[in-house]
C-alpha cells in the first residue's frame, strides 16, 4: 500500500469501498469505517454486499465523501485489499472501535433518512429504531467487516 494512500484513508471520515460481482463488475459504496493497526473495519447490512465480499474479497478503498464522491485527482489513491466477514468476539470488538470513533451517530444515523444518502435500516418501526438507537451490539441483520491492507 502507499504511505501516500494509507494517510489519505486515516483522515478521512467516509472510504468508497469497491467491492466486484461475480462478473467483475465493479460496485461502490461509501461507508464508515475505522482503522485497526494496517486494517479497515466496517459494518455492512447482510445482503449483496456480504454475498459479493464472501464469493471475491479482494476490495479497493479510497477516501470519499458522504454520498461517495471522491475528490478531482484522488483516482491514483485507491488501495487494494482483502476483506473478512468477522463473528463472534471479532465482530463485537471491531463494533466497540466503529462506535468509539463515531460516537451517537453510529446507532443513529443509519436508521434516519438523509438527503442524498441510502439508509438500509430506515424502514423498520419506531419500536425497532429505539432499540437499536440503544444497542451496544452488532445488530442482527449487520455485518463487520475488517478489511486487511496490505
């Protein structure tokens, strides 16, 4: 990985992550994430995007916006990497580090609606959103992903 490449992820509050279909092709999506020694954690919906990262791991990452867009010029900042879905201890540890580096809005903001930004947990009922808003833990329909850099 580039040094230059690495800082520019550190200072960042938002990576694009690309992940690949079976095909090829690839698929963006900015996330939250944090970083652990030389990997990058993230928490993901159970879905596509678990199913794309299980069937090819190998990810490219670079820093982004909140609606995924990447500054003018940062094409020769994306770094490659291998993604893991984690469980157990692993996934619990890696949320505890994610909800450290954003604090309230960790819970929060993925279950509100906000322009220009999809939000997988929008839809669930009232009941639901306190609970998770509440919750310390990885949420049942969620993944954590930690992503290796090389």
């Amino acid at each position: 990985m580039h040094r230059h490449s690495f800082e520019e992820l550190r200072g960042a509050r938002y990576a694009l992550l690309r992940s690949f279909r079976p095909d090829g092709t690839p698929v963006d999506t900015p996330v939250w994430f944090g970083l652990d020694g030389d990997a990058l954690l993230l928490r993901t919906k159970v879905g596509p995007k678990t199913r794309r990262l299980a069937a090819r791991p190998d990810v490219e990452l670079t820093a982004c916006d909140y609606r995924g867009r990447v500054r003018p010029g940062a094409a020769a900042s994306w770094v490659a990497g291998r993604a893991t879905v984690l469980a157990g201890h692993d996934a619990e540890r890696a949320n505890r580090l994610l909800h450290r580096r954003y604090g309230w809005q960790w819970n929060i903001v993925p279950l509100i609606k906000v322009p220009g930004v999809t939000n997988v947990h929008q839809d669930l009922c009232a009941r639901e959103k306190l609970r998770r808003a509440r919750d310390r833990g990885v949420w049942p329909d969620s993944a954590i992903v930690r992503v290796d850099l090389p």
